[in-house]
C-alpha cells in the first residue's frame, strides 16, 4: 500500500507541477510588460556611480554595430539576433547615440554583445541539452571589475532565481534613437508563430532596470509607453515590436539582462501576480497560497 500510495502522491504532485507551469507561462505570454520594482532590493544607484566610471573605450554598440561581431563570433540568423537596429530596413533611421557594456556572455570578451541561443527546440529534450550547455558557458568579462556592486547583487540575488544568460548595461545619449525592432531571429520568425513549437521568444523575457530618471525619454513596446522611473524594473517581452527615444540632454543608463528561470523564480512570480492570475481565470484555476499548489473552482 506503501507503494501504491507513493505513486498516486507522485502522480498529484506531477497534476499540481502542470497546472503552476501552465499559470507561468501564460503569464509569459499574456503582458507586452510588467513593473516587478517590488521582486528585489536592487542598489541602482551605487551601480549607476560605478558603470558611470567605466572609460569610454568600453562602451560598444550592441548587435553588430561595430561591424565585427557576426565573423568574429561564426554568427548566422538562426541562433541569435545580429543586426542594429534600423541597419535592415531602409525606410528607417539607423539607431544612434546608443551604446552598451557587457558584464556577462558567453566569451567572457566584453566586445562580444549578440546571444548565441536556439530560438526553436525539436522537443523538451533538446531544449534541456542546450540549456545545459547555456549554464555552463556563462562567464563574467573583462569589465566585470568596474562594478563590484552590479556583480555581488547578481551573485547573491539574480542567481537564486535564474540563469543568467547576459548582462549589460545601456546608455542612451542626448538625442539618441533606438530604431524599433524586435529581437527575434530573422530566420526563424515563421517558426515562433507556430504553437507546436518549444520556444523561448515572443515572452516575458528580459528584465529592463532604469538607473536614473529622464524626462522625455520614452521606451514604446507595441505601441504603449513602458512606465519608467528611477529604480524601476520592468519585466519585458522584446519579441514585441520597441523602440526608445531620448529627446532630454541628459543620458539614460539601463541594466539589462536575460535568464532562464528557475523554479524559485516561478514560485515568486505566482505568488506576486495572485491577483493577475484571479483576474486572468476567474473559473478557471487559481493558486491556493497556503497550501501551495494549483486547485480548481
């Protein structure tokens, strides 16, 4: 009986791990952006006292903007996004006074800023092999020193809840234009579209912190303004179509990074969007907090 009962536990446990996965990831799917401010105590300021330090040699553009980046890396339009924006489109303005720092990669060079992860996965497996391989070529890059306080918060904090995949920080000078674009795989946007496919795109999916505030300096994701304020963190699907705009003369700095998420992670978002989750299945499935797992009406 011991047995018996073992397996019909295990069996309910596999149910209730569904039913919390599925809630996640329609929670993924269902905002174009979220303010999560509240998830940690992140210390932006002495972050931003730092990055601000870091010589101008350092700074890149992101993508390919350098020119160098797609031959150095053996880089093509199936595994990662390459092009700056407003380099493929010739009815839009190339995207200008942006530049960025990159903290973590998977080269540990700073200059190196594409992510080099499959867009599609053939089924759960494959996806649990890449991942895999994701964790373990992760590594902190030349610049990691210029902010002690940016790594020792992703050390104690971030990593408890995730992966991370890339780190970096972006700032965006007087007049300066981040063309609008998505950040999906050129190759591979018709495979997205199809729900039978495994993938990590056109999500939740990036983690976008304002390190200062700036008046008129707008982000726009899929035709609405992102609220942005200093401390804020906002919870980003960039396979929407976005763009920014800063029209003030001071420059506005950003961290920005990516992840897989943990279980904890997922534990935390349930728990913080109780009330999303009640207002997204009003018959349907709601989390029982006490007793911590999905049930139904």
């Amino acid at each position: 009986m011991i047995g018996i009962t073992n397996i019909m536990n295990y069996k309910m446990n596999i149910k209730t791990i569904s039913k919390s996965n599925n809630i996640f990831f329609q929670i993924l799917k269902n905002f174009d952006f979220y303010d999560i401010t509240n998830f940690w105590k992140i210390p932006y300021k002495q972050i931003l006292k730092e990055v601000k330090k870091v010589p101008e040699e350092y700074w890149k553009k992101p993508f390919n903007g350098e020119g160098d980046q797609l031959e150095r890396m053996k880089l093509n339009d199936t595994n990662s996004v390459n092009y700056y924006p407003g380099t493929k489109n010739e009815n839009l303005i190339k995207a200008h006074g942006w530049k960025t720092l990159c903290f973590l990669n998977e080269t540990g060079d700073s200059k190196d800023q594409i992510t080099r992860f499959p867009p599609v996965f053939k089924n759960s497996f494959h996806y649990k092999n890449t991942l895999e391989d994701f964790k373990n070529n992760r590594k902190w890059t030349n610049i990691d020193h210029f902010s002690p306080t940016l790594k020792s918060f992703f050390k104690d904090v971030v990593d408890k809840y995730m992966i991370v995949g890339q780190i970096y920080i972006t700032k965006l000078e007087k007049g300066g234009v981040v063309t609008e674009h998505n950040d999906i795989p050129e190759n591979e946007k018709n495979k997205i579209k199809l729900t039978k496919n495994l993938h990590n795109y056109n999500i939740l999916n990036t983690f976008n912190l304002s390190l200062n505030k700036v008046d008129s300096c707008y982000s726009v994701f899929n035709g609405k303004i992102m609220p942005s304020y200093e401390g804020c963190l906002m919870w980003t699907n960039i396979g929407k179509p976005h763009w920014v705009v800063n029209m003030n003369k001071e420059t506005q700095y950003k961290l920005i990074w990516q992840g897989v998420y943990k279980k904890l992670f997922r534990k935390l978002v349930l728990d913080k969007f109780k009330y999303e989750i009640q207002e997204m299945y009003p018959n349907g499935y709601f989390y029982d907090w006490e007793k911590e797992k999905m049930v139904t009406v």
